[in-house]
C-alpha cells in the first residue's frame, strides 16, 4: 500500500502537491480524501506536520458553507474544556466511534436495499403465480374484456331497446 500523499505548505499559505507537481487548493485536498487517498501535509521551511491544521481549515471551509458543523453546546464544551478532558476522548473514542457508526449504516443501508429488492421480487413472483392460477384466472378473466369487447357488449344492450 502506497503512503500518503506529501503536500507541501508554503509560508504563502500556498499548498503543492509532490506528487503531480502542482499547486493545489484546500479544496482540491478535500476531494483527495474523499476520493480516500491519505495525505500528509508539511511546512516546506521547517518540515513539521501541518496536517491537522490543514484538515481543521477544511473542515471549517465547509462548516462555514453549511452554516453549522456541530451543535454549539459541544462547540462550547470543546472550547471550554480543551485539551484538559476533550483530547483524551478524541484520541481514543471519537474515531472510533464515527467509524463504527458509518460501517452500521452503511451494513443498514445495504440490507435496507436488498429487502427492498427481494420485496419486489415476491411481489411480481405472488402477482403473476395469482393471475396465471387457474381459478383466479377464470374468475379474473370474468371482469377483464379483450380490446374493443367492452364497446361490442355496450352496443348490443344499446341495440336491444
């Protein structure tokens, strides 16, 4: 398994991507890691990992355009209690806690899909084998007329008077 992509930070706040040889935006970093490509981000001058602070600005980013990342009680409590009782919580649960929760709903999600799929099934299967079963099919035929029988019937009782 390949490592993780090196960008490189400038004091510029310019990012640059080792790996295609270009500058890059926080934006195009998002989409690294939503395509799941690891990165790493470095200061170009002193060579330390920057990498939180990167993923926090795009974090950020996006909060700010969809006006809210988490409740403001927790915001404050993270504000509040900081390193002191928070940072053991993160590194320790809240990863791991997220992770399992995408895993169950995707598995929900999954099984979600297939009664759907198997629901249609047993519907289409049930259906047919009602209508092709002799009795039921006598007696379905009884209120269901070929194309243009309906009109002949109509006509004749018209004529009768």
């Amino acid at each position: 398994m390949p490592g993780p992509i090196i960008i490189k930070k400038y004091s510029n706040r310019r990012l640059y991507d080792t790996e295609s040889s270009k500058y890059i935006t926080v934006n195009q970093v998002s989409d690294m890691i939503k395509a799941m490509k690891e990165v790493k981000v470095v200061d170009a001058n002193t060579d330390e990992d920057v990498t939180a602070y990167i993923l926090t600005q795009i974090v950020l980013e996006e909060a700010k355009s969809r006006k809210a990342l988490m409740p403001v009680p927790l915001l404050t409590m993270l504000i509040r209690y900081g390193d002191n009782i928070l940072s053991d919580f993160f590194d320790k649960h809240l990863h791991k806690t997220i992770e399992n929760y995408i895993n169950q709903k995707s598995a929900f999600d999954e099984q979600f899909r297939k009664m759907l799929e198997f629901s249609t099934e047993i519907s289409g299967v049930a259906q047919k084998t009602m209508t092709e079963m002799s009795p039921f099919k006598t007696f379905m035929n009884m209120f269901t007329y070929p194309m243009g029988a309906q009109d002949k019937t109509k006509d004749s009782k018209d004529g009768d008077d």
